[in-house]
C-alpha cells in the first residue's frame, strides 16, 4: 500500500474518530449531570431529612444514606473530572471537523497546495490535534499533587 493510499484512507477515517470523540463526550457529559444531580438534589434531601429526624428516629437512615450518597457522588465528580474529559473530547472533535472542513473546502492553509501535499499536512495537523487529546487525558489521569511533587522544591 502507498504512502498516498494510507493518507487516503486515514482522511477516511477521521470522520469516524470525530464521531467516536463526540459520543464519548456526550458520555461524560451524561455521567458528569447525572452525579451533579445526585450532588444537588441528596444534599436537599439530607437537609430535609436531617430537619425530620430531630422529631421522629426513622428519618436519621435517610439523613445518613443520603449523605454518603453525595459525598461519593462528589468525589467521584472531582477525581474522575467527567466535566473536563467531556470538554476535551467535544473540543479535539470540533479541532478535527474544521480541520476537515478547511481541508474539504481546499480554503486556509490548503488554498494552495496539490492534492497529494495537501492530504499529507490534512494527516500531520490531525495527529497533531489527536495527540494533544492524549495528553490531555494523561494530565486529567494524574492526581493534582502528583504533578506538583515532580517539581523541584
């Protein structure tokens, strides 16, 4: 296979990776709402609850579930930051689709260039957009001190 019938097929395969990117964002998006949710309407319902079970014992196993409800759902918000996963993912899918655009259009920067050369920057930019995705995600996996105690001091 030639180095131009690669190139051809991973311009193919882009518009799969936009889509894959954006599902994945809307995943996160979902898991994010769905614990601030948890976050919110458990911290009502533990005040509530707490209110209640000064005048009546079998309200204090509400008041305590839900509280351990949201404190794991804010935890896990906070570790596993689906907020920024889903904001990167609907990003570096958005940076792939206008690169795709401008690539398909033959505007910007493949204004001017022959087919073959412009397939050849269309792959190198995409790489370049999903390889700074991958570092993001590295960064989100690294716990906040982590990156602090490499740092000398």
């Amino acid at each position: 296979m030639t180095i131009s019938q690669r190139r051809s097929i991973y311009k193919d395969d882009t518009s799969r990776d936009i889509e894959i990117f954006r599902r994945d964002s809307r995943r996160y998006r979902r898991i994010n709402n769905a614990f601030q949710s948890l976050v919110i309407i458990g911290s009502l319902f533990a005040a509530s609850m707490s209110s209640l079970a000064v005048e009546q014992e079998n309200f204090r196993w509400a008041t305590v579930v839900a509280t351990f409800l949201v404190g794991i759902s804010a935890g896990f918000t906070g570790y596993f930051k689906f907020k920024d996963r889903g904001f990167y993912l609907q990003q570096t899918a958005d940076a792939l689709e206008h690169e795709w655009s401008i690539y398909d259009l033959s505007i910007g920067r493949y204004k001017r260039l022959k087919p073959e050369d412009a397939l050849a920057d269309f792959v190198e930019e995409a790489e370049r957009i999903k390889a700074e995705q991958r570092q993001r995600e590295q960064n989100l996996d690294q716990p906040s001190d982590g990156r602090d105690s490499t740092s000398p001091q």
